[in-house]
C-alpha cells in the first residue's frame, strides 16, 4: 500500500536537480568542462515541465474526486 500519493511533478523536478548538480560536481572536480548555458536551461526546462505534470496530475486527481461524488 502506498504511504503517500504520487506526486510527479515533485519527482521530475528532484530528477532535473540532482542531474544539475552531478553536472556541476563533475565540473568542480575536474572530470569534463560544463558551461552555465547547459545548466540553466537545463534546470528551467525542467522545472516547467515538473509544473506541467503536476498540474495534470491535480486536474486528474480532481476530476477522478469530482466522478466519485456524482456515484457515491
């Protein structure tokens, strides 16, 4: 049973951070070169698209509350 709902917007936006910042700790430490213009449009393309998917998610999950209403 699940403990909590799932939530994918918050799940996207975690992925699209954690890939910023294993991008710039591979640049800190020497491993390869990454220049800002990868991380910033990396990060608010993310983030748009984690907004988009939660706003779906909370109009499916509103929608799935509103048809259990009208039945029950």
């Amino acid at each position: 049973m699940w403990r909590h709902e799932f939530q994918p917007g918050r799940f996207i936006s975690g992925l699209v951070l954690i890939t910023a910042g294993v991008l710039y700790a591979g640049d800190a430490t020497g491993e390869w070169h990454m220049p800002w213009l990868v991380a910033v449009p990396l990060v608010i393309g993310g983030l748009a698209i984690a907004a988009v998917a939660g706003l779906v998610a909370r109009t499916v999950r509103s929608g799935r509350r509103d048809g259990d209403d009208a039945v029950g």
